[in-house]
C-alpha cells in the first residue's frame, strides 16, 4: 500500500501518497483521484523512484477548487511546483499517462529547470490528437458519440458508484488491443476515479488551447516516451511527433498494445520504466 501524506504549501494543503525509494519523482493526472491503493501506471515506478502521487487541487482531500481556472495546466504545474518545495526537493522527474503526460510535457515547458526527465506515455503534444479518425475523440470515428455521452454521464457527482463503474469499463474496453486484458486488471491494486468538474474543463477549455508543439523544442532534459502502436485515444503518430520535436527523446513502441501497455505488456513495460533511470 501506498502512504497517505497532507502536505502544506503556500498555495494550500495537498494530499499525495508515496512509495519507493531513489530520485524523486512525481505522477499525476489532470483529472483522476488517487488513494492508498496506488496507481497501474505509477506502480512499477516505485521500484526505481521515491514516487509521489499528487490529487490535484479539487481533488480528494486536496485544497478545494475556487473557480474554473483552477483546473488549468498552468495552475496545476504551479501547484506542483508548490509542493516540490514544500518536500524540500530541488529537482525531481515528472511523469504521466495521457493527458498525464500532456500536463508532463506543458511542466517542462514551464519549469524544466525543477525537472530532471520528462516520462510520458500515451499522450500527445496537441490538440490535434483529437482530430484524427483514429482517436475514439475524433468525430469521424464510430466511438465518439458514445464516448461522448459517457464524459457528459461523468459531469454528474452523484453518478452511483455502479454506474460509474459500468461507464469506466465501457471507455476502458474502446482502449484495449486485447480485451481479455481489461478483466485482468481489475484484479490488481488501482486507483485513479474520474473527476467529472475536472475533465469537463480540460475537455471545453484547455483542451481547445493545448500545442505545446513549438516550446518541446526548447526542452533540454531527457524525455522518455512510450506509446501502444494500437493506442485509439491518442494515435501512435502523436508520440512519434513528441520524440521528433524534442532534441534528448526516445521512444519504446508496443506493438500489441492500445492505450494501457502497463496493462497489456507489463514485462515490456517495466522494461521502459527501468530504461528511464
């Protein structure tokens, strides 16, 4: 189990939980609510890194949200910046699955200097990643308008919990190479609740923003980036593009995953994770 830490900064209370032990690191998501159970993707880091697993404001027991721009990036990442210094870190690593990894990338675009790597997977550098008939996000594709009642279903805090389930399986089954692999992992430890006031503003405000394209040309520290050949919310060639536009990136390649290779390749995955250190 992870540990459960509040920590105050000048910017409020955070609650993050931590385990591990080596360079510090920190992983989160724009919209997901963490608890002691950890995290699929964050797991296997905490056998290489000191990993914190940060709710972001309005999230958990976090510092509430006072207004809608509180769910920015640029809020976030000066949330973020917050708590580092509040630990006492000088520098750390950042991380993040999907729209994780966008909130990585747009850190290093802010802040590379409190940064010592990018760890990305699955994610994008654009908005454009939506627009491709690939992405279930895409209206061209057979899967948007159910996904998109699923997203609206998700703004309603008092979706029962069963319901929620049902439309978390539902999304998650749109984003399996294999789908005998999705049963497998709701056999191990996770956490990561949709936030619904969260993904709604990323969805019609930031999301609308987001191309961090020109700036990952400017980033200096090493990116690593990962992506499922088959990934049907963010396309392949969206991560192919990261690595291209930033001069210190690599990228390791699933091919028999989607959007979850944590999930659908854990060995090869792990592999990445270690590749990193």
């Amino acid at each position: 189990m992870w540990q459960k830490r509040m920590v105050d900064t000048a910017r409020g209370t955070f609650e993050l939980f931590e385990k591990g032990e080596g360079q510090p690191l920190v992983i989160t998501h724009l919209y997901s609510e963490y608890n002691e159970r950890g995290n699929a993707f964050a797991n296997p880091f905490t056998n290489y890194y000191k990993v914190y697993l940060i709710n972001v404001r309005g999230v958990g027991n976090s510092v509430k949200a006072e207004q809608q721009d509180d769910f920015s990036m640029d809020t976030t990442i000066r949330d973020l910046e917050a708590i580092r210094q509040a630990l006492g870190i000088q520098q750390w690593a950042v991380a993040g699955h999907s729209t994780g990894g966008m909130l990585a990338l747009k850190y290093a675009v802010l802040a590379q200097d409190s940064l010592t790597k990018i760890i990305a997977t699955g994610s994008a550098a654009s908005q454009e990643y939506a627009m491709d008939v690939n992405s279930i996000y895409c209206h061209l594709n057979p899967n948007f308008n159910r996904i998109r009642e699923i997203m609206n279903l998700f703004n309603n805090p008092d979706l029962p919990i069963e319901q929620r389930q049902q439309l978390s399986q539902e999304w998650a089954l749109m984003s399996f190479y294999n789908k005998d692999n999705l049963q497998k992992c709701y056999k191990k430890p996770n956490s990561g609740k949709t936030v619904g006031e969260r993904l709604d503003y990323f969805r019609k405000v930031e999301y609308q923003i987001f191309d961090v394209r020109e700036q990952l040309k400017s980033v200096q520290i090493p990116a690593f980036i990962s992506a499922g050949l088959h990934d049907a919310q963010c396309p392949y060639r969206f991560s192919k593009e990261m690595v291209e536009l930033m001069p210190f990136a690599q990228l390791m390649t699933f091919e028999y995953s989607n959007h979850f290779p944590f999930f659908e390749e854990e060995e090869k995955f792990e592999e990445f994770v270690a590749s990193t250190c």
